[in-house]
C-alpha cells in the first residue's frame, strides 16, 4: 500500500466533514475544526477497520492525528509499509 493509497483513504473518509475546506495533508485538522475528541474517536474506528490494524493506547498521542500527513505515518509504521511520497 503506497503513502498516496493511504493519503487518499483518508481523505475520503474526511471529505463529509470538511465542506468547501480543501484541506492540505500537513494541516492541523482540530486547528481547522474538522475534528474534535468524539469524531477523534471515529477516526479512531476508521482507521482501524480501513487498514486492518489496531490502534493502541500509546498510540493516542494528538500529535498523531494531527494531520492527513501525520496519520497516514502512523498507518504506515502499524502495516509496516515504507513511506513513500
């Protein structure tokens, strides 16, 4: 699975909360209002079944899910994927 497979995923996931917004992949998207800690938790849900791993506890850090960027890293390192633009 490539970083733009990902990136793409996740956006779409993302596309019904952003309105008009197009929003970049290193934008901070609680700072943008697209997220708050319940829909945190739906991201949460999202990416666990969308890539079939599973996120834990120490994983919770904000700095995380900060951005599309952010979350696909850490999608990446939980499948072992390298990262590639």
């Amino acid at each position: 699975m490539s970083r733009n497979d990902v990136i793409d995923r996740i956006r779409t996931f993302l596309a019904p909360h952003m309105g008009e917004h197009v929003l970049a992949d290193e934008e901070d998207i609680f700072a943008a209002g697209i997220v708050n800690s319940l829909f945190a938790m739906q991201l949460v849900v999202f990416i666990e079944g969308e890539f079939q791993v599973t996120v834990a506890p120490e994983d919770l850090d904000i700095d995380r899910f900060r951005s599309i960027s952010a979350i696909a890293d850490l999608v990446l390192a939980k499948t072992g994927a390298v990262r590639h633009a």
